[in-house]
C-alpha cells in the first residue's frame, strides 16, 4: 500500500470524518446524477489524496502517514466484512435457479479467466508472474453494485440479464479466493519449500478458513433460531462474530482470514431464521459505509509516482486485451452452444469490475510488496496494482455503463418499453386497472396467491404470477428487472404494507404505493405512516369503498392532456374522479397520492376512477363481493 511522503493536514479523527462525509456525499450525488458510485468515489479520494500536493505542499488526506501501522487493519477488517456480505447474498438454490449459462460462466468461465487474465497480465502489462496469477483472480469478479444499476438502466432482462445478475452474485467473493490460493502459493514459495508441501499448504488454508467460518455460521444459525440472543442484539452480534471470525483464522494462518468470513457468510445466508432478511439489510448498510469509506483511502493514499507508472502503453495494452481477449473469449468458451451469437456478443462485452475488486486488491497490493521486500520471487510490479485495479475499474465502469443500452437495443435484447408495474393482490377493482393500465401500453403484472383470483387477469392477457411475492422463490421466478413500481391493493391493509417494506429497499421507497388504511379521515388504528408505503390517490380510500364504487359502475378512464384540455379542465370535468396515476409522454408511469399530484404536461395521459356520466350508480351487493371474487383475508 502506497504511502505519502508527506503529513497530511488533517488529524486521524479529522480525516476519519472527511473520509466518511466524502464517501458517503458521493454515494449521494451518484445517485442524484444517475452516475456510478465506484467514478465519484474515486475522484473523491483523488482530489483530497495525490491531486492536492499540486495545490498544497502536502495531501489534505495522507491515509499512511495518518494511520500509520493501523492502516493494514483497518483496510483488512472492512474487506473481511465486505466480503461477508458477499457469502451472505449467496445461496446455494441460487445456482439451481440460474441455469446452466450461469453454471457455466462460474465453474468453467472462472478459471478460464483466471488462466487468460494472468497471461495478459505478465506479457502485456509487465507484472511478474506471481503478481499476475494473483490480480487475474480478483478480477475475475463482476460485483452485483455495478452489475445491477446497469441492468435496470439498460432495460435488460431476460435470459442475458439473468446471466449478468448471477454471474455477479456467484462471482463476488470467488476472486478474492482465488487470491488468496495465489498468496498462500507465492508465500509459500519464498520459502522455498517443495511443491507438494505448496499443495498441502494450500488445501489446509482453504480447509481451515472454510471450517472455522461454516462452524461460525451454523453455531450462530442455531443460536438465532433457539432464541438464545434477542432481537435488538442480533445485528451488532453479528458484526462482532465476522470481526472475530476473522481475527481467529487469521491467528491460525495469515490470510485464511478473508476464506473464512465468506464461508461464515454463505453459511449464514444459507440457514434459516427469521430474522434473516433484516440481517442482511443491517450488513448491507454497513457494508454501504465500509465500501465508500475503504474507496476513499486507496484512491487518497496513492501517490503522484504510482498513478504515472500506470499511464504508460503497457497499462493500455493490458486495459484492451482484458476487455476484448479475455472476457469475449471466456464467455463464447464457456458457454458454446448455450446461446445466441447476439447474446454472446452482450455478454461477453459487459463485465464491469467493481468495489469488492479494488478493495481486495488494496488488502493484497500491501502483502506482496512485503514479500518482495523479504525476497519472494515472482512478485514484480505489486506496487503498480492498486493502480491498475482502479484503472480497470474506471474503463470499464465508463464503457460498460456508456454502452451496455444503445448495444442491448443495437443487439435487440433490451426491452423497447420503460419498466412497468407490479399489482401485488387480484380483486375486482385491481383486475380494472390493470386491464387500463394494458391498454395504455404499460407493462403490468399481477400477483396473488389464489389462481382463481387470478383467473379473469389472465383471460383477459394480463401476465399473472400465482405464488407468494415476499417468498425466495419469487426472487428467482419473478424477473424485477421488468418493473419500475410496485402497488399493493390487496385487502389486509398489514400484507400491503409488509410488501411495501420489502420492495421499498430494491425500487425506493418512492416507488411502492398501497391503498389507505381506512375509509375514514384520521383513523387512528391503522399502520403507521413509517411502517407503511405511500398512499395511492388519496387517503380515506381504501379496499372496501373501492369495491363498492366498482359495483356501483364506476369505470376506470385514460385521459390524454392536450394544450386545449389542461389538468384543470380535467378536474372541472370529471370532480368525482381518483386519480390513480400519469403516464407521461415518454411512456413512463408516475401513480400519484396525497402528497405528489400530476404534472399535468400536454400529451400526458391521467389514468383515473370515477362514475360514468351517463349512467346512474347501482346498487352494491349486500356483501360488497360477489361469490366468484372474494376478498383476501384480513387477519
């Protein structure tokens, strides 16, 4: 790991806060601009690093002049938890559900990318062959916190984006293991011992790490799920048992530590308690603040020396041939005759490496520079790649995110119409919008439980998915790429808002609504407004008064804003009307609600409730349901 030559201004305590208020300022601003995250990191810890010694006479952050010998551990300790959260997401059904594509690109494209990376890495870009071996298999990971962001920017679904996705999710935590095979290798080697004591060094590291952590995690697991640790203790206990986790493998061997969390993850994410879904929520978080704060110090602690050893045409050479030898040919090997030349061609281009890649290469860039300094052959250039993690990292962030949606549409694989809808609860009224909904050229899936419910949906052309939406298996069956919003209208107004939790997360908080609570202004015994997603339309609108205007012949309108008829005339015209939703010129869908009204622009079209002009209001069955469309329940 570089370290400045120079005191940087701030005090330790000072840069801590400037280095979490930078990361986390740039997580913001990505996600105001609409930009990656891992760019306005970077340039962050450039400005305040390396760029400031040509306005100053020393770095406003200098993390190895400022940490000094707590550096190395800090670095370690929040890559052991980063790389935690990656086991935790990863589950063993995952791989069943994702098909062979995706088996293929991991089990046999991962150490074929492996082999053709370390080869671009020793002859293109001058490293020594130890170092070589090493890089090439931390970059053999496509993180999902660039692959996901693409994916809904592109429009992409399918069976190319499910392939991206996983390959993401499975190949997350594979290349820091395949680092620490080659560290163990090249440590070993200095050593100079014989190759099958190599061999069985090895095999005992992974051994090692992997017992301590499944051992770690299913002692926890049980723990959880006797009820032996309370609720409110679960989380910070977890994040204690990954730090000790680490620490024990570590005072067994040097770097089995990083084997060990991501066993602990996998371990953990694969039991079952109910607590799970919020655990990882809670690592996600803290995994948010570790990843810009660890993005922060590489990016500062490099030196003016190390960024202009890196731009040289070696950098270049080895920038090309990881973009267009080693991911093309990988992916056209590893999955002959499983796809189509067009989705060879997208996948094989799209491979934006990440957080997870630069932070392991922080951790490891430090330990061969030591060897060599001990005389451990093979590792040249280790000083050089940090610098060359975030060039890639840079590339192809820039050029995947530039032109992964003009090549899906050019390959025609991206879907041609904005994110649609998901109706989660089939009644009546539900079936209504989203037969209006479908008219109007949004894309609309319904959900429930009950295929009867469901069954006037399907008649009339709606896609349906029959299964429970906040189960594991609608995150494999039901494709999220496809929706922008999520709009819960069942009857039990607590499932509504369990649903509105639950995608609220993935989609934003913005962007999943459910009925009111009550039919009466003020009620004070329905959900709280936190636990709860947005109102759709307005409030004292719920379930029961929309089925019984719905009986009463109310119809749903779609209403185009011309310059003539404005949102006023609208209004005037139609006063009894809800109105549900926008559907704005570019073809995509705003739903509205006591606190975001339509914006009204011309050629917009209102999607709204109300009774029909010319016709009167009939009267409402006795039971507000006919027999063949019941309500859900409401316990």
């Amino acid at each position: 790991m570089a370290t400045a030559e120079t005191t940087a201004f701030l005090s330790p305590v000072e840069a801590v806060a400037l280095i979490g208020a930078l990361g986390m300022g740039a997580q913001w601003l990505a996600w105001r601009l609409q930009l990656p995250a891992i760019v306005l990191m970077s340039v962050a810890g450039l400005i305040v690093g390396p760029a400031s010694l040509f306005l100053f006479s020393q770095p406003i952050i200098s993390p190895g002049e400022t940490f000094g010998d707590l550096l190395r551990p800090i670095v370690s300790l929040a890559v052991a938890i980063i790389l935690f959260e990656g086991g935790l997401v990863l589950k063993f059904s995952d791989l069943r559900e994702a098909g062979a594509v995706v088996r293929r690109l991991v089990f046999f494209g991962g150490p074929l990318a492996w082999v053709l990376g370390a080869l671009v890495c020793y002859y293109f870009a001058g490293l020594g062959i130890g170092t070589s071996i090493l890089f090439a298999g931390i970059l053999v990971v496509t993180g999902p916190t660039v692959i996901m962001p693409l994916l809904r920017q592109s429009k992409l679904g399918g069976r190319v984006g499910k392939a991206l996705k996983w390959e993401g999710i499975v190949n997350d935590p594979v290349g820091a293991l395949f680092a620490v095979a080659a560290f163990e290798t090249l440590r070993v080697l200095a050593s100079e011992q014989s190759a099958l004591s190599i061999l069985l060094w090895i095999a005992f590291s992974a051994l090692g790490g992997t017992v301590i952590g499944v051992l770690a995690g299913m002692g926890l697991s049980r723990a959880f799920r006797n009820a032996w640790v309370p609720e409110f203790l679960k989380a910070p206990i977890i994040l204690i048992s990954v730090l000790a986790c680490y620490a024990a493998a570590e005072a067994i061997e040097h770097e089995i530590g990083l084997v060990a969390v991501t066993a602990f993850g996998m371990a953990l994410g694969n039991s079952k308690f109910a607590s799970l879904q919020d655990m990882r929520r809670f690592k996600e978080n803290i995994a948010v603040i570790l990843i810009s704060g660890v993005f922060v110090i590489l990016t500062a602690d490099l030196t003016p020396e190390i960024i202009q050893s890196a731009l040289t045409w070696q950098t270049a050479a080895f920038l090309i041939g990881m973009l267009f030898i080693v991911r093309p040919l990988t992916v056209l090997i590893s999955t002959w005759g499983e796809l189509s030349l067009r989705e060879v061609a997208l996948i094989g281009w799209i491979a934006p490496r990440g957080i997870v890649a630069v932070a392991v290469t922080g951790f490891f860039a430090g330990r061969l520079v030591q060897l060599g300094e001990q005389g451990a052959p093979y590792v040249e250039g280790a000083e050089q790649i940090t610098a060359l993690a975030f060039a890639i990292v840079f590339v192809t962030v820039i050029a995947h995110g530039f032109t992964i949606g003009p090549l899906a549409r050019f390959l025609k694989l991206a879907r041609s119409k904005p994110a649609g809808v998901l109706l989660v609860g089939a009644n009546a009224w539900s079936t209504g919008l989203a037969k209006v909904l479908k008219e109007a050229d949004v894309d609309v899936v319904m959900a429930d439980t009950d295929l009867r419910r469901l069954r006037p949906a399907r008649e009339s052309g709606i896609s349906a998915f029959t299964g429970e939406v906040l189960s594991e298996s609608a995150e494999h069956r039901l494709d999220h790429a496809v929706f922008a919003t999520v709009v819960a209208v069942s009857a039990n107004d607590y499932y509504n808002a369990l649903v509105c939790r639950h995608f609220g997360p993935e989609f934003g908080r913005d962007r999943t609504f459910q009925l009111s609570n009550s039919d009466k202004d003020g009620d004070t015994l329905g959900m709280p407004t936190a636990s709860r997603g947005r109102t759709l339309m307005r409030a004292a609108r719920g379930y029961d008064s929309l089925i019984r205007d719905h009986y009463r012949k109310w119809v749903f309108h779609k209403t185009e804003l011309t310059d003539k008829f404005t949102l006023e005339s609208f209004r005037e015209s139609r006063p009894e009307a809800d109105m549900i939703a926008e559907i704005r010129p570019d073809g995509s869908i705003q739903f509205l609600g006591p606190d975001r009204s339509p914006r009204g622009d011309s050629g917009s079209r209102i999607i709204s409730f109300g009774p029909e002009v010319s016709e009167k209001p009939t009267p409402t069955p006795t039971d507000g349901h006919p027999p063949e469309d019941p309500p859900l329940p409401t316990e």
